[in-house]
C-alpha cells in the first residue's frame, strides 16, 4: 500500500451496521473500496459481496486479513467478536476501525491494550463517532480555546422516541449513555473518577422491566460534574443535547434547527426519528478520517484506551445502577502508548 | 385636576375597545378612573356604567365632557365619530387619547390638525399601541443608538389567521398596513413617500373578492426601503414580524418563544391567535403612558401630525392598489407644532 | 373597606424591595394606594412617605396597622422581623402579602402556620413571585392540562451575572434556590422529600470561601427527579430556564428571546442582567393579584404551608450542603387549612 | 466505463473552483478520479495534476477529452469559455458538470441549448448547487408535499460580508441572485416572467459605485411574488435564507444555528463568512450526485434550460436595474427535451 493508493478494506461483520459501512466505504467516501466481507453467516457475506466489484466473501477474519488487497479492517461483529478479531490484525499488524463497544467489558478491553501495547504503536481506532459530529467538533474546538475559561460542568440529554424489544437497565448505561460517558473523557479531556445512577419513578411508556428515564451523575478527575438525562421512550424522536457550563460562559449543542415552519397554531420543526438521521454524517466523517490517517500511515481518534475506560465507566455505572449508590471507577494507570 | 390625582376619564364609545378600555383603566392601570362612559346606544352605555363605581353613562360626548369629575377624553368611537368629538374636547381643552384611525381620511384629520394648531398646544395622543409593545420599543432603542448604522431596508410580516367577514382589499390597507405605516415613520424618524401594491395570485383560502396576500412597499424621504407582507388568512395565526437592516447589521422582533416543546416528533411553540393576546400589555403601557403624562400636564406619544400622516399614506396605499401603479403620498409641510 | 373601594396597604420596610413596591403600589397597577410606611430608620420611612399623597411614616408596625386608612399590609422588611409582624397582623385580621422568605427558618415558620390555623382561615400570600411569571404561568397550565403524560423529570437553570458580596454558601440555598424549590412543589403539585446537593471544582471567578456553583437534585413524593443548576457568578448575565421531562414530550421555558441581531459575526441578542429586568412583571402580577383577591375578601396564592414547606426543604439543602450527602426533609402533616 | 467502474474526470479550469472540485473528487466523494486538468496556463495545471495520481495536465480541453481515461468533463473555468468546451464534448457525447453560469447570456445559452437538442439527449448538469443543500432540499420537499398548500410568496435574503474588488451592479444580479433565480425556478416548479429592482439609498459602507443593497422582486407563470433582499457588503458574515409563504403556513430556512453560547451578556452563535462554509456539503453531494448519475449512465439536475432561463432572467434583472422598471423576461417555448 503507498501512501496514495485506494485502501483496500475487510469488513467483519455485514449486520445493519456493517452493510451501512461497505455502501458508505462502496459509494459516499473517497479513497478506500471494500475488498473483502466477512461473517459467520456466509450466505449473507455472499450477498452483500455480490453488490459490490471485486469485493470477496469470507466466512473467517483471519482468511479475509490474510488476502493480498485487503489493507485494513473494519470490525462491525457483535462485541463478543471484536476481541480475536483485534488480535488477529495485531498478528499481521493490520490498521483497524474497530466500532463500539471495544469489547465488552474492561476485562476483554485491557486484554486489548496489553496486546496492542506489545506491538509497540497504535492500530486501533475506536467508532465513538460523536467525535466526529459537526456539532460535538465545534463544542470541542470553543472549550479547547480557552474562550470561556475552565469547563464546570456538562448537561446532556439523550433520548430516542423508543427502545427495541429487550431494552435493558445495564444497556441503558452500555449501549446509550457510553456516548455520553466518551463525549465527556473527550470534551473535557479528562477521566470519569465514579459514576452515581437516579431514577425517578418510571414513565407509564416504558416497558415493563425497564425503568426509563434515568439520570446519570459522572464526576471526574479535574473536578467536573456532569449529568445525563437517559430517556429511551421520551415518544417524540431522536434527541442529543449537551450544554457545558464554564467559568466565564456556556455553550449548548443539539437544538440546531434547518427548517422553521407556522402551521396549524404552531411554529417549529420536526424532530429526527433516529441516530442515523442524527448522526448519519458523523458516520460518514469519522470512516473518512479513518481513511485519510491510515492511508497517511497515522492513527488518530479514539484509541483502545478510550475504549478501555468507557468499558470501565460503563462497569462503574451498571454497579451504581444496581446497587443504588455512587460507584467509583477504577482505571489502570494510563500506558505511555496512549499519552 | 393636581398633578397627583386620579384622572377621571369619559369613555366615548363602548364597544369592544371601548369597552376593554374601562377594563384597562378599572381594572389593570395606576391613577385613572372612568368617570363616564359614552354611547349612542343608552343601554349599553349604562350596562357598562354599571359595573364600574362613581361613572356616569351619557349619550352625548358633550355632556360627558361637561362633567365636573371628567378631566380627560379616550375616544373609542367609530372612526367617523372621531372628529366631532375631537374638536368638542379641543373646545373644552381636554387631554385625549384618540384611538386608530384618528378619522377616516387625509382631509379629516387635516381639519383636526388645523383645529389642534389653533388650540395652539398639542392635546392629543393617537393609539398606535405598537410603539408601546416591549420588541418595537427595543428595536428602536437599538436603531436610534446608531449601532448598527443607517436603517437600509425594514422587512415586515403581519398576518391573521383570518379575516372578519366584509373584509376589503382597502381595510387591508386602512386597518391592517397602516400599523406598519406608522411604524416606519417612528422606527425610521422619516416620512412615507411612496406606496407600490403588489399581488400575487390569490390564496384558495381568502374570502371571494380579498386578494390575499397583498405585498405592500413602502418608500421614505430618508432613503429607506420597506416591504410589508399583509396576509390576513393566513390560518395558523396572529404573527408581526419586523427586521431591520442596517449598514452595520440587522435586528428582527417577532419571533419571542415563550415556551418550546417536544411533543410528537415536532419541537416548538403556540402562536398567538390574535392581537390580543399579542399585544395587550402594548395597550396597557399605552394607556399607562397617556394617563402618566397627562397627570403631569404633559402630552406625548403618537401626536395629530402621525395620524394625518398615516391617513395620507393610507390613501396613497389605496390608489396604488386600486389602480396597480406606484403612487406618490402628498403631505402638507410639517407644521412647528409637531416637529 | 367595601370590595370596590381603593385597598389601603401599609409597607413594612422601606429597603429596595419595599419602596420599590411602594412604586408599583403608586403608579403601575390598580386599586391600592400606599396609607403607610414603616421603618426602623424614621428618615427612610419619611422620605418615601413624603413621595407618595397621603402617606404616612411610622417606624413601628402596629401603629400602622392601626390607622384607620390601613386595609391590608405588605411585609417587605429583613426576614427576621417578619414573625412578629405577622403576628400583629394576625391580631387586627388583616389581610397580608409577605415577602420571601416567609420566616428565617422552618420552626418559626411553624409558629406563623399555627398563628394562622388559630386564626381558622387562611389571610396570607407569600412572596414566591416566579408563580406570577407568563412563562412559569405557561409550563404549569401545560403540565395541569396533561396533555404531555406525567412529569418526571425538572431541569433548572438559576445563573447571576456574580453574586453580592458577603454571599454564602448556605445562601446559595435560601436566598436562589429556594425558588426552583417552590417552583417544583407548584408545578409538580408534590413535596420535596430529599436533598442533594453536588459540587464541581468552584469557578476561578468565584469569590473567596463560595464554593461555586453547585448542582442541587431534589426528590419529591411523587417520584419526579429535579435538578438544579445554581450559578451565580456566571459573568454573562441573569439566566432562568426550566424544563419539564414528561411522559411524552418535555417543555421548556426561558429562552425567550425578544430581538435577534446579525452583526460583528454573531447572530443572537442580550441576556437579563438582573432579577429585576427578567421578573418585574411577575411582581407586578403577584402585587396585582393579591390586591384583587383581597378587594374580593379572598386569599390566594403561595400559602404559609408554601412558606414552612420551602423553609423546611432549605434547612435540608443546608445540611445535605454541609453533610456531604443526601438529606431527607422533614415536614409536619399537612393541616385542613391548607388543603 | 462501465456502470460500476470508477468515473475518470476532466477538471476544466484550474482556478480557485476547479481545484476546489479537484480536491473534493480526489479526496471527498466517492466513484471518481480526476484523470485530467485542464488549464490554459500549463504551469497551474501542472502544479495541481502534480497533486494527484494518475492525473495529467493539459492546456486544450479538447486534448483532454480525448484521452483514454476521461469518462467525463467537469468544467470551472471563467464563463466566457463555457461554450467551446461544452460543444467540444458535445462531439464526444461526454456528460458533463458545468459551473455556473452555463454561459455569460441567454444567447450563447440557446446555442448550447440547441446543440444538446441536436445531441437529442441531456448530457449536461448545470453547477446551481442550492439545489443540494440540505436546507433547501427539505424547503422543496414540504412544498411538494401540498402539505402547507400552494406557495404564494416566497421571501430571500442574501447577504455577503463584504464583497470582492470590482463588483458592479450588473454583478449583484448575475453573479448573487441568479442563485435566487434558480431557486425560485426550481422550489416553486414556475417559470420567472418579470423582474423589478428597487434600490435604497446605499449603505454608506458599500463600495463607490455599486448601490448596495438592493431589492429584487420576481413574478412567476403560477402567479408567485418573490422578494429578494441583496445586500453584499453587510459585514457581519455569509447569510442566506428563504421562506416560503404559503397557502396554510410557511417554512423558513437558513436560521440553522448549531451551537449557542452564553457570554459577556449575549446569547447567540457565529455566522458563517463566507459561502464555503455555508455551502460546502451542498458541493460535496452536487458533485457527488452527478458522479452517481453518471456512472448510472443516466443525466440529473439542473439542466441547461435552467441555465438558458437563468440567463434570461438575469438579462431581464440587469435592464430592470439600469432602467428602473418593472421588466418582462423574454424565454422561448420550452423544448420537449427539458419537460
């Protein structure tokens, strides 16, 4: 591969998320082509394949990495699959764009870092794609200029219109307000020191089992609150907000408005129904940069250890829930590798 | 009358402003009272008498003017009826508030003016109630600071959710428009020069002969040009809107949000369904206002000059929509007494 | 005094607050007039009185009370003189607005409660002026109506531009959020049951021994979660905002904004700089409210258990601020009378 | 080329919008490759083939399209060659994407129009790339709904910083409202059939010579008013936005805001400076969208009788302007081709 050449990508996994990856690596973003697909349901390999010129179906990892045009790898498997995945690329130290969670817990994730730190540099880049959110990239921008002093505190909304069949306490916290618990490491550049779970009693619409909403309290190690409103069936739409409150101003994210109708009584918009309406050119920005880096021979986003310390957090944040009380993380120290 | 006392006022007409007049001044205001109230039509006159302690109901403005307890005239009348009454108070020289239109032509309110001048002090304030809303009185105070420059171009919106039966392509003009004519000539510290009436096709929903939406322009000796949406069917409504622009920027009121909700995969907010609900404090400073200062002896606000202004702009507007064609407003010199 | 007749109110202290009720008395609502002043400083007391026609100054309370062109007493002094006058108004019978806080603490609060039970009716409002707020008048009727499903959730924002000297801690609580506490029991229509109170590391530009700003969540017995957002050096200006977390849709107030400008590269408009600015009309409101309902022989409004319930929920915060840790309230059953 | 191959590109014109265009297929969008880059000065194509791989410069864009590898001919360079460069790929039969304007006037615009027509098929997209933004492709969508009934007006604003060096009157028109012209065309579905110019008095801060602002006015076959606010010398940034009035509510666009800060007594955001970055993303998909069609073998979008009725429109705003009336556009009976 030359610093110019169109990247040749393996995506592991064609789920919905994986097959949105290849059209997106197949048809919206430059300079990369999806070479191989793999999944352990080889029919459905074969399929998304067929849609794609000189695209090969792989039922293993490790036959897809071992192939002549592939470059890289996109891993879009469910989570307990990421791990060997991760560890087959490290074998043949293959760049990789790893989607969320890292792995699934902090256990399997520091098994990762030990591994990637024993290659001796990075690989991974980790799919926390708010990072890549237009919205999120400004926020981050006007907080890392210093314009309105010391960040105090971050308020964050985050609620869909409503939770597949399933839905769970613990994946409130893993699946919904991991994103939250990144954007926070991330904005503030700090680390989540405990993690305290509220609940008021739960709306009418949520289903049975799951108390929904709940409220998240974060403190970190430079002295910041932050709080999270989780509401999976708020009923109305899809809906990420974040205000930090700093010393000498604050700054809020996620009301942005395109279009401003008067009718029937009523001025306003329409609320996206989903992530992907939301967040559809975050996905698209954050392959592109995977991209750009690996075809510039770098790593950049998010790393294994911000994998590893939301799979902490998101640890901490289960055990407050259950047991009802502030939970402290615990963190290894940080490795000189992800300084 | 001290200049600390209660002003007794005589109500002349007791209509429906007429009528929320006394309410105002009963029931919502400092330092008046209705002394009398005034009607043709004797019974209605003396229900609304009734309701309101130590006043006296009269059919005659005169008779009402006459009375020992009155000490100022609001005028609530029909437009026709203003002159009379008028020029009965001048003969008394009496303080007046004169509700919109000050009478119902240019050559009306000329003989008013003149009446006014031979008085030889100003004794009068017209009700244009918009000078007195909260959003055009910050509008003004930002323009007259001179820091956004030279007002350019002034865009506005006014539309009604729909109108009263027997509405006309004049009243569009005459009742509605004249607002923002006189708000121009306030705003702008200038005077109207030239009125252009455009139309597009018809609305579905506008009653058989209004063409509705109108869109009205509007020239000034100062330079500035100003175009007025008027849409009196618009069905969703009652929104006033203006924005001005400046060398420097633009300022635009009318778009204050109480309250915003998500509900049913929309965000936003109510609008208000009428002018009351608009602009009802905009009457209360108003009629505050009037009584303040005629309690100190004073006469401010909308004078004669700005209702004889506005009726000749009116009659500009009516021609230039009549007859399709751009059409020039004829005004007397100003005369000292209203510079 | 007959239900018509012009309230004669008696304004015990003549401070800030108290004169400039003594102005909104005088010359901005309707059917009250200021009979009497009184002030421990007799210069204070005349030099208010002297602008006002037919005012007299006192410096004791009773004596005020006791003049015969006293109907009604508007208690605006420091909170620690505010039991005995209540008392002694309790003694004549006579109708009373208090300004907040009710007493200093909750047992003294609980002396005025009993005082007012053996009275056997209710003849007090209390000062919780953000109940007379358009926009707070707008979320509850929202709220009441329904229309949204149950609330579970109150976001509140309470932001000073910075705080007056000699600011404390514990004042953080008494004197600020002691209105979202009462803004949560009238919204909700619930009692608050327990306190938290969380602190970030305070702002570089919070003075000395303020530990600035804090996050306050409240629990209430109806299971709704509240959270609270005090900030009173937050440089940029007076900043109040609520949001309610409903079943199916959330409302939000205080973004209200009256005029846009473009200019110098930024789109948007001024923030309040003080109470004043953001809530006059509210007080306006409250005072005109509690004239009419007592020219009506009626009481109505925030009750004394409103005050004792607030003053009761304060003491919480304080200690769950001092503690450290979560703090339940502690309230008397509530008697018939205020039912 | 066959459907799925990827679209080798030639780049016409190397100056600021032709390497913008080189970049954005080299390393934003998806399916092609810029193969070839034309310039009359070899020393500026050189430097910007020098950039891409596989990309050779050359001097004639005839040479360029008659290399193996270009599929296609984007052309950016200045208006006046235009036309040579469209009929020579018309004699290849090559799909293009030709910057705005199709040509300098309505004349040459027919010439072109007619060779497509002798072509006797579509070949060329025309560079209006509002088409693509977001903002106004969800304005297009409502108003085809029928949603809000049929639009009757449509209001514009279109403002610049400050704008470049030599900028004429004649300029404002076909250079900044020919993109509200194309707008109107295409949002309303309606041919423009008359075009007025109103100019206030200049802002003292435009530029000796140009009258800046402007007021455009439009009327359509369908019987829409469209009113367009030009204003290039506003200072404060890049700001464009639309509302449409119609038969049952309107839909404003434009007053998008991602992020809203609080600070030094002002809420509000940042405004874009210029119309990259307003517009960027809608060149990305422009540009993307023809590289789809095309590979597709299809032709989409803006066809060249919209830029034959843009020029017209143009010619007919230009002598609206130089004489001060109301001025009729002059179209030839629209071709079976473009229905």
């Amino acid at each position: 591969m030359t610093q110019r050449g169109t990247l040749g990508v393996a995506v592991i996994g064609t789920g919905r998320m994986g097959a949105d990856h290849v059209r997106r690596i197949s048809e919206v973003i430059s300079g990369a082509r999806v070479a191989a697909v793999v999944d352990v349901d080889a029919e459905r390999a074969k399929n998304v394949a067929s849609g794609v010129e000189g695209c090969t179906a792989y039922t293993e990892p490790d036959a897809a990495m071992a192939a002549a045009d592939v470059d890289a790898v996109l891993i879009a498997s469910p989570g307990p699959a990421h791990e060997s995945a991760l560890l087959a690329a490290f074998e043949r130290d293959l760049p990789l764009l790893c989607e969320k969670p890292l792995t699934p817990d902090a256990a399997s994730a520091l098994r990762v870092l030990e591994a990637e730190q024993r290659l001796g540099h990075r690989r991974v880049q980790v799919g926390f794609m708010r990072r890549y959110d237009a919205e999120y990239v400004k926020l981050k921008a006007l907080l890392d200029s210093g314009q309105l002093g010391r960040p105090l505190m971050l308020h964050n909304r985050h609620r869909n219109a409503s939770s597949p069949p399933g839905f769970t306490d613990a994946m409130l916290i893993n699946d919904s307000v991991v994103h939250e618990m990144d954007v926070t490491r991330w904005l503030l550049g700090q680390e989540i020191t405990a993690v305290t779970v509220l609940r008021p009693t739960p709306s009418d619409v949520a289903p049975e089992g799951l108390a929904d909403p709940q409220f998240v309290v974060l403190e970190t190690d430079g002295g910041a609150l932050v709080d999270v409103e989780i509401f999976v069936n708020c009923g109305f739409g899809y809906q990420v907000q974040a205000e930090a409150v700093c010393e000498r101003g604050t700054a809020r994210i996620g009301d942005g408005h395109a279009m401003v109708t008067n009718a029937a009584g009523r001025w306003g918009g329409t609320i996206a129904q989903d992530f992907v309406e939301r967040f559809e050119e975050a996905y698209d920005r954050e392959v592109q940069a995977w991209v750009d880096a690996t075809r510039r021979g770098e790593v950049t986003g998010p790393s294994i250890w911000d994998g590893y310390a939301a799979a902490a957090v998101c640890e901490a944040g289960v055990r407050a829930q259950t047991e009802g009380r502030r939970t402290e993380v615990e963190l290894i120290e940080r490795p000189a590798l992800y300084r």
